[in-house]
C-alpha cells in the first residue's frame, strides 16, 4: 500500500509526506507477510511542515483527482464547500483509489508549533471546490522526525505515534467513535499498548530521550513541562479500568495484534512496563 | 506493591496493625487457633481503629482451624460490645488453602497478590524464631568457612546474627561435632556440615521466606537487563546471589546462561519489602507454586550482618553461602558441588 500511495503522489511533494496510523505502525513493527493483518480503512497523510501544507495539498490532491481518485462522500460533509463555507464545516480531502473502496487517503497536516487548540481546519482551495486539512495538537508530535521509506515518503516512528496518542489523552474522555460503540480513547490507548507490545520493553525504555526532544521541540514554551507531567494519566485509567481495557484489548486484535495470541494480561503489562520504564521518566523532567 | 510495613499511627496501646494498603490496615494472624487470642488481637484492632477514623482495618487468619461459622458467631457477640463505626470499618478474613473468605469486596488483584506475600511471610510473627536461628547461625559459619575467614568469637557471632548468648552457645552446641575450637575459644567449620546443611536446604523455603516471580507480559526481558535495572534503581540491602553471584565466587563455573536471577534480601527487622519488584519490572508476578516456572526469586536474609560485598556497579554480592543455597534449590547439583568445592580449595583469602 505505501508503494501505491507514493506512485500515485508527486515526486516533489514526497519529502513533506508523512503517513501516520495503524498502516505506519504495522509498515516498521510487522514482518512483510504480516502486515496485510492490518485493515486499515483510513490511510492519514500528513502534510508538514505546516508553511507549505496547503501548496503540497493541492499538489497532492490535484494530482489524485485527475488520475481517477475519488473523493469520499458518504461523511457528514462530504461534498466539497465554497469560499462560503465556515473552515469548520470544510470537508476532509478523503480520496479512495481508482480501483477500490476498501481504503481512502486521508491528507492532514500539522498544527502551529506551539499551539495547542483541539482539532482545526486550514482551508485548500481545489479546482472541484473548497476543502479543509485537519490539524490535531498532537499530529505533530506523531510526525516527529519521521522515518524515510524506500517509497520516498515517510513514515511516524512508532515511539511518536504512541506519545502523540499518550499526550492526546492524557484526560480520560469518554468520547465514542462516530458510528460504533469504541471509545476513542481506548482505541488509541489500545495502539499505544500494541505498538510497545510489538516494540518490546528493550525498544520503549529507550523511548523518553527522543519523547524529551520531540515534545521540546513541538511545544518550545514552558508548555511541553505541563504536557509531559501527566502524559501518562490517560493510560492509568484505561489500565485500571478492565473493561476499558478489554475494548481496547478486542480493536488491537482487529488490527495491528491479529492473528497473535496477546492476551489482555499481556497488554496490562505492558502498559505497566511502558509506564514504569519510560512514562514515569517523562513526566519527571521539569 | 508488595509487603511493606507502615511506621506510624500507633494505638495508645503501643499497637499498629502489621501492614498497610492505601487506608487499608492489615494484621495477619497465623495459626491462631483460640478464641481468647482471637479477642485480644480484634479489641487491638478496635482501639486502633477508634483512634484513627479515617482508616480501614483487616485481620486475616492465615491456617487458622477457627472456621467460618465460628468466626461469625464471635463477630456476632463482638457487635454487642464494639462501637458501631470502628466494627463497620472492621473485616475478618480467613486464608485457607490460597483462598480467602470474608475479604473486603472491590479490592482488586492487585492487593490479592500483595495480600498473599503478606500471608506467605506471616508478617507480625517474630523475625527470626529460635529454632530458625540455628541456621542463621550455620549459614554464617559456612560463610566464614568457604570465605577462608577463620575462627570467631561468640560474642562476634551474636553480633553477626542479632541473637542471644544461650541461642548461639545452643547452635554451637549441635554443630560441635563438625567444630574446630581453638584455645582462645573460637570456633570455625572443621568441614562441610552435610547433614545439617541438608536439613537446611529441606526447609530452605521457609526459613528464607523464599519468594518467586514469574514474567506474565508474554515476552520475558533478559534477565541481564533486570540486572542492570535494579543497577539503575540504586536498590538497598540486595545482594545477587544464585548462579550469577556463584560466578563471582567462582568464575569458572560449569554453566551456561542464567537460567534465573536469585537475590537476597538483607531485612533484619524481618519485614521483606519487595516493592523493588514492581519498579524492575511489572510484569514480573508472585508464583504460589514452587516448582512452577520463575525468573525472579528473592530471600530474606535475616541475620544482622547481611556479609554481602559491594559491587561498583551497584547492588551487592550475596554471601557465597546464599549462593550456593540458591544453586542447590535450583538443583544445580554439579555446580553446587563444583562451587563448593573450589571456594574449598582457594589457597589465597579473598579480602573482605
């Protein structure tokens, strides 16, 4: 899949794509053979850095569009807006392939180093209308010094995705995904536990020198101190929750633990390790 | 959390309950089979409770033949005499068999498994009993022997051990048939104690309250890695023992690999805090069982002189007496046999 998604994107725009999510996680910590075991539906694209988002998201989504990619309608706002529409109310550019609706690409980008506002919108001005590029406080944390491919474009380090997702619920909301009954929180935390399980707990003790520089560097003021001081609250909650921990538990088994037999058990533990090995050292630092 | 001892918040009587979680006051009670022992330990906790409103109080009666139905007939006649908010903030519960009934309810697995290393260690009995002083006592005559350290004084082997005059006269006693005494009225091993040691090794569990770990994450670390961890941590009072300590001692020993990590655990007050566990490692748990399969075992070493060595890495070496103990229980019989052996044969004396 990464080597459909860089042919179909512009060489020039390669360097400031980032692919994030379940599809990245499973790209560096899954054998070739196993990776097929991730479902994934959405595909996200990160376009960074943020100055030239809006010129390489046009470049991108341009270049789709006219090579028969077509844009996902069946979303709330799913039909492109006009220079009318609220940023707010933009659609996402969410493109399945020519050959298939079993997965789109979804392209985002990051917010203003520093600001951290919830969830905006940059609005992206196509031939076909008008859409928006979602920035979350923590997507640049996910895009981190992100690893090069073969392909061109790169990939979220595992490490980042999972401090993105440890910052992002750093409070334990109980927010449903749209249309199911998962808690979002336990989604993510869930591929938190699964990225480290798939790490291993040599891997992640080693985790809070580059989790020190990345949220640094994306938080310069006084703010990252904050952020690190409680960046393992969210977890602690899903750990002590059991059934929390079971949803989270059954989405890792549907995408980047399937087909292993990791038990809950094992996934509490790690989330024990995590903490113990390198949550706790973050929040820490002052 | 695991096994620790609270220092505070005394009754007017001079009474703590032995153990606390959270605001949970734990005593555990074993073998108390008489109802008037039963009394006297539940109006301790009374008063204590009444002096400290804010907290909890829990009596487990660990191998008790007071069954449950006696229990709640004598809870019973309590209720008439005891205040109402100390007994509501009361609960009595019995260990039988590695279960438990009458436990406060919603306290988790987590106190379960602090609960049963609570029990295993039988915290508020006595830290060291007279007949377990013996090997104490032979424990520290190997070490000075198989260390080449020559003979002692009594006076120094009450010290070593933390005992009286009449425990240590008693244990020399019962060795002097393997005692050399000079005549300024030292003693020092003559030769292996086979027997005694034997004897020792029987009730090894017990006497050094051994406790096991188990990895339950699915994916064990290297027990190298736990090693330098605990470096890292700057644990207190633990000396590496088992086959790596036996490499101290014995660098040439005929083994391969680390099949577990052993530690001793200096606590002379008797009170094996193990919290360091959780730190190393959380996935590592408490195993009941065992010959099941571990990869952390600790042991309380209860004498006062713990006679461990540093090590400029951190921690401590264990004794070579806790090691070959642990190489025994492993039934790593060749290399006991090859360890003690060669420490028997060292011509020149290591330095203290």
């Amino acid at each position: 899949m990464f080597k459909k998604i860089a042919a179909a994107i512009p060489k020039s725009v390669h360097p400031n794509i980032v692919v994030i999510g379940s599809l990245a996680a499973g790209y560096q910590l899954l054998q070739p053979g196993d990776t097929e075991s991730v479902r994934t539906k959405d595909v996200d694209c990160v376009l960074a850095p943020r100055i030239s988002a809006i010129d390489s998201g046009r470049t991108v989504a341009e270049k789709l569009l006219a090579a028969g990619w077509r844009p996902r309608t069946e979303d709330e706002h799913g039909k492109p807006g006009n220079a009318k529409t609220p940023e707010n109310d933009l659609p996402a550019v969410r493109l399945y392939p020519p050959d298939s609706k079993d997965w789109f690409i979804e392209l985002m980008t990051v917010p203003e180093p520093g600001k951290e506002a919830g969830k905006r919108w940059t609005r992206l001005e196509l031939s076909s209308g008008h859409y928006g590029l979602p920035s979350f406080d923590f997507t640049g944390i996910a895009a981190f010094n992100a690893n090069p491919t073969e392909f061109g474009i790169a990939c979220a380090r595992p490490e980042m995705m999972a401090l993105s997702h440890l910052l992002e619920h750093r409070e334990f909301k109980r927010v449903m995904i749209h249309g199911t009954n998962i808690k979002r929180c336990n989604k993510d935390l869930g591929r938190v536990l699964a990225i480290a399980w798939l790490s291993g707990p040599e891997v992640f003790e080693n985790w809070v020198v580059p989790w020190g520089k990345a949220i640094r560097k994306c938080f310069p003021s006084a703010r990252w101190a904050a952020l690190a001081h409680n960046a393992g609250a969210g977890l602690r909650e899903l750990l002590a929750h059991p059934d929390d921990l079971q949803q989270a538990a059954e989405t890792c088994s549907n995408g980047l633990l399937a087909r292993r037999s990791v038990t809950v058990e094992n996934l509490k533990v790690t989330g024990e390790r995590l903490l113990a090995f390198a949550v706790e050292e973050l929040e820490s630092w002052r | 959390m695991l096994p620790r001892i609270a220092h505070e918040e005394k009754a007017e009587t001079g009474y703590r309950p032995a153990a606390r979680w959270k605001n949970l006051w734990v005593e555990i009670k074993t073998q108390l089979h008489g109802f008037r022992n039963f009394r006297s330990i539940l109006f301790e906790m009374a008063y204590w409770l009444a002096q400290n409103p804010k907290n909890r109080g829990l009596l487990v009666l660990a191998e008790s033949r007071i069954t449950e139905n006696r229990l709640n007939e004598e809870m019973q006649r309590a209720a008439r005499v005891f205040h109402p908010d100390a007994l509501s903030r009361l609960s009595v519960a019995i260990s039988k068999e590695g279960r438990y009934h009458g436990l406060p309810k919603n306290l988790g697995n987590e106190f379960t498994s602090w609960l049963d290393a609570l029990v295993r260690k039988g915290s508020g009995s006595p830290p060291a009993k007279t007949r377990d002083s013996f090997y104490l006592i032979l424990e520290i005559l190997m070490h000075q022997w198989l260390l080449h350290k020559g003979p002692m004084t009594t006076d120094w082997l009450m010290k070593a051990v933390g005992c009286s005059y009449p425990t240590v006269a008693g244990a020399l006693g019962r060795l002097a048939h393997v005692l050399h005494r000079s005549s300024d009225r030292k003693v020092e091993l003559r030769n292996f104690p086979k027997e005694e040691w034997a004897r020792l090794l029987a009730a090894s569990d017990r006497i050094r309250s051994t406790v096991r770990f188990a990895d339950v994450s699915g994916k064990p670390r290297p027990l190298e890695n736990h090693l330098r961890r605990l470096e890292k941590l700057k644990i207190p009072n633990l000396g590496i023992g088992g086959v790596v300590g036996a490499r101290h001692y014995h660098p040439n020993l005929d083994l391969i690999g680390t099949p577990v990590l052993n530690f001793s655990l200096h606590c002379p007050d008797g009170v094996m805090d193990l919290e360091f566990i959780a730190k190393l490692d959380p996935a590592l748990k408490l195993v009941r069982d065992p010959l099941a399969p571990a990869q952390v075992i600790v042991h309380a070493v209860r004498r006062a002189n713990a006679f461990f060595q540093p090590r400029k890495e951190g921690l401590a070496w264990a004794d070579p007496a806790e090691c070959l103990l642990d190489l025994q229980e492993a039934k790593l019989e060749t290399q006991a046999g090859e360890f003690l052996e060669a420490l028997q044969k060292r011509v020149e004396k290591p330095s203290p």
